[in-house]
C-alpha cells in the first residue's frame, strides 16, 4: 500500500543558503522524489541530509515526533528544523496518520510509558504486553515494532539497525515482508544497514550523490563494502 505518493522540495522557499540543512547541494538540485514502493530506504554518509528529509517528510505529514527533554546546543542552528517548511507532499488518496521511530526517542519514550503503566498497566497491552524498559533494548524494539507496525499507517524509521544484533535485523526484515504483504502500511527507513537494503523488492534512494537518485541494492557502496570486507577482512585490517 502506498500512501504517500512523491515529495517536491522547492528551492525558492529555502530562507538561506549557508545553513544547514539548506546548504547541502543535494536539496538545492533535487526537485522532486515519487514513492512508488511500500518500503523505501533513504541510505548514504552522516550529514547528507537523509535523516533530515525523513525528519521533515513526517512534520510535513502531519506525524508527531516524539522530543526528549535535554536538547540543549552550544551553538544554535536557527535553520535546523525547518526544511518541512520548504516541501510540500502529495498523498495517493488521503492523508493518514502513522508515527516516527529513533533510537534515543524510542528510548525516552519507554521510560515515559513505564510511568504511565504505573497508573494503567492495560497501556502495555499495545506493546507486546510487557514493560518495554525490562527487556534487553533489542528485545523491546521488536516488541514495539510488533505491536505498532499492525496498525493501519505511514511510518518513518531513522536507523532502526542501532541496538539490534544481526539475527534481529533478520526479524525485522520477515516482519516488514509480512507487514508488505498485509498490504496496510508504508515505510520510509534511513539506514546503514546492508541488512535492511537487502529486502527484496524495495525502493533505494541515495544521498551521496548531487542528487536524490535511485539505486539497486548490489550497486550500493554498503553492499561492496560487506561483500569485500567478509571475503577478505584482512585486507581492510591495518597492523
């Protein structure tokens, strides 16, 4: 099922041009990105703007991201935040709603619900059942992942590959295929994951490039870089 059909990034609403996230060239000459997958992966290096895009992508829709506390800056970028501001999203029928998963959100947010369950233990019926926070980190993802991903909705993943083993990353994989042939939600995943990538059928798009562009999973640095290293990892091994 696909929800959201394409994104347009409009360069003459970009307020300046030597802030990030508005001074990475790839937003600048990248005008438009059309979902035509249930599952698409946003891969490529730390700061070229992959996680910004999903960030923005889920404001723009509407879904709520969850926001720790502390996050207190040294320097304050005033830009940071805004690039929902310059997109604009085009649905395939109607909007829907959906959430926002990362790794240090998910973690404030299974302290908060551990507080909640205090006064209402039934609320952990819609996670698996169990406390979130008394299970191994890994473990309390994929019940989370369980239990949320069954509900009709667009969900956004930032680096879900950050607290699970490889036999979990496995899991997760069956469990998107399943979710897939469900046929009730979309899933847009920034990742490093070769993992991830390698889910059969699914849409590629890489930011290391001066544009947004599509990509096969064989011809992913990720996957050259697993292959070559497991073939041979002395080679990569300096002594």
């Amino acid at each position: 099922m696909i929800y959201l059909k394409k994104v347009d990034i409009h360069l003459e609403k970009f307020p300046v041009l030597d802030y990030y996230p508005f001074n990475l060239k790839i937003f600048q000459n990248t005008d438009t990105i059309t979902f035509n997958n249930s599952i698409t992966m946003f891969i490529g290096e730390n700061g070229t703007g992959k996680s910004t895009l999903l960030k923005a992508l889920a404001y723009k829709c509407g879904i709520h991201i969850w926001q720790s506390e502390f996050n207190l800056r040294c320097e304050k970028n005033p830009h940071e935040e805004d690039l929902y501001k310059t997109i604009s999203v085009k649905w395939e029928n109607e909007a829907v709603p959906g959430s926002f998963f990362g790794s240090q959100i998910f973690s404030h947010f299974a302290k908060n619900l551990e507080e909640w369950a205090m006064n209402d233990s039934g609320m952990l019926n819609y996670f698996g059942g169990k406390s979130l926070i008394t299970q191994s980190h890994g473990q309390s993802l994929m019940s989370y992942f369980q239990s949320r991903y069954n509900i009709k909705g667009l969900y956004f993943l930032d680096e879900p590959e950050t607290a699970l083993s490889p036999s979990s990353l496995v899991e997760l994989l069956n469990l998107l295929t399943k979710i897939r042939k469900q046929g009730h939600a979309q899933f847009i995943i920034a990742t490093h994951s070769p993992f991830l990538m390698a889910l059969p059928d699914s849409q590629i798009f890489t930011f290391d490039n001066t544009t947004i562009q599509p990509i096969k999973y064989k011809d992913t640095d990720y996957y050259k870089l697993y292959r070559n290293f497991m073939n041979n990892p002395e080679k990569f091994i300096k002594t």
